[in-house]
C-alpha cells in the first residue's frame, strides 16, 4: 500500500457491499441476503436487529469470513478481503477480526486462561510458543481481570457460570487486538442481569477503547444500548436512527 492508498479516517472499518447469499435445500431456494450495504465506522458500535432467521447470523458470518457470500463484498480498514485466498482470511481472522458467539464456543477441557491464551498460540506456532508463552500469559490475565475473572483463570467452562464463560468468550476475542469485534446474540442464553453485564461490558470496550463492535441482537433493549441500530428484514438493511455512529450506507 503507497501512502496514496493509506486509509483516512473515513474508511469504515467493515464494510459490505451488495451482499447476497442463498441456501438451496431440496427444491427450494433461500434468498437469505439480498444486497446487504452495511457500514461500521471506525469505533462505532452497531446493533443489527431483526426476526428470528431474516439472516442476522449468516451477515456476520459473512462479515468474519466463516461463510462465503454467493456475491457481493467484505472491505476492513479501505481492504477487500472476501477474494483473499485461504491463508490469508485464516491470518485475518486470527489478527483483524474477535467473534463471539451465543454458545461462547470455548474449549471444555481448557482453563479459562488457556482458553484466552488459544488465538495466541495459533498465531505463533508451538515453535515460538515459548519464548512467546510468558508476555501472553501476562496479556491474558490481564484481559481475565479486566472481567473480573481473575480468581477464576484456572477454572474450566463447566465451572463457570454462562456470564463468566462469555466474559472468557469476549476475552478470548481481544487477546488479538481485533480491528473490529462481531458479537452473535452474546447475551442470548444469559439471565437479564448477567446479559446486561454483557452488554455492559462491550459499551465499555466501545467508549473507553474505541473498539468498531457489531451486535447482532433480537432483543430491542439490547440493541438500544449500541450507538445506532440497524434493521435486517426481507434480505436487506435499513438504518433505524440515522445520525448515531456507525452508519449503513
Ligand atoms: P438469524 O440469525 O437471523 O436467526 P440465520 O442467518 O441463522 O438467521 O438464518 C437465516 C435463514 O437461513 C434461516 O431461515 C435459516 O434456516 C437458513 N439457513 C441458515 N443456514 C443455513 C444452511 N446452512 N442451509 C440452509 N439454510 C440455512
Ligand atoms: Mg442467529
């Protein structure tokens, strides 16, 4: 990239244009996404609302390279990246790109630290693991504490509670330093309060760190904690209230 090229801070952090995918099952065809233009600005914070399958979870999907789309784009930071070749999107979703999940998707025979340590070997290689392994592990609780976690590092998820395997969960996703962080119904098996804590939490991350997050969310009071809401209906995006960060385009 030239200094020409260098993104301005206008470049949104995650971008998709004319997204659309379809599930083919049987003699039927699924227009899931039908041209989804969708635009995270760099530190905004987006809700995406919307039924139960109108598409929520296959869009971040989309957006963090688990899924293909059958057309369209995924830019991050003024780069396209759908196209990437295959080791590419794996380094990308490994650096740029922290999901989470609603059934948190930890490793059950792992502690909460190594759970969070995970990205980090992945990254280095068992190779460079040890000369990597102190500095990390020093990230890691650093990151546990911050959730309020650190009287539980060597706990494993079955000796959690769902709030704290998600506040391991969305640990695990910054321990890479993520451009931007995808959030799928994080608060969707969690009691009101633990939810809310959640929640909590990623405004937090948002304000205090400036970090882009998108939430996919069915709940409207949930959604209404993010800056701006988008809604995903009949396979495509509208803003809610326009004027909040974070735009759809
Ligand atoms: P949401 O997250 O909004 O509930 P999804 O993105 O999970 O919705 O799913 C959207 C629609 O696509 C649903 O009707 C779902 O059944 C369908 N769908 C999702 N994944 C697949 C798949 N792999 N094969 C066939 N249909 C799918
Ligand atoms: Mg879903």
């Amino acid at each position: 990239m030239t200094d020409l090229e260098m993104p301005s801070n206008e470049t949104p952090i995650l971008e998709t244009r004319q997204i659309y995918k379809r599930y083919q099952s049987g003699t039927t065809t699924l227009e899931v996404l039908r041209g989804v233009d969708f635009s995270l600005e760099q530190g905004g914070f987006l809700a995406v609302v919307g039924q139960s399958g109108s598409g929520k979870s296959t869009l971040l999907h989309v957006m963090g390279l688990l899924d293909a789309p059958d057309s369209g784009e995924v830019w991050i930071n003024g780069q396209r990246i759908d196209n990437l070749p295959a080791r590419d999107k794996d380094r990308l979703r490994n650096n740029s790109i922290g999901m989470v999940f609603q059934a948190y998707h930890l490793l059950p025979e792992f502690t909460a630290l190594e759970n969070v340590l995970a990205p980090l070997l992945i990254r280095h290689g068992i190779v460079n693991w040890f000369s990597q392994k102190r500095a990390a592990q020093e990230q890691a609780e650093a990151l546990l504490e911050r959730f309020g976690l650190s009287d539980r590092l060597h706990h494993r998820p079955r000796q959690l509670s769902g709030g704290e395997m998600q506040r391991v969960a969305i640990a695990r996703a910054l321990i890479t330093k993520p451009q931007v962080l995808l959030a799928d119904e994080p608060t969707g098996n969690l009691d009101e309060e633990s939810g809310a804590g959640i929640i909590e939490a990623l405004a937090e991350l948002n304000r205090d760190n400036g970090l882009s997050i998108v939430l996919v969310t069915h709940d409207a009071d949930i959604a209404s904690q993010a800056r701006g809401i988008v809604r995903l209906a009949a396979g495509t995006v509208d803003m809610m209230n326009p004027g909040a960060t974070g735009s759809a385009a």
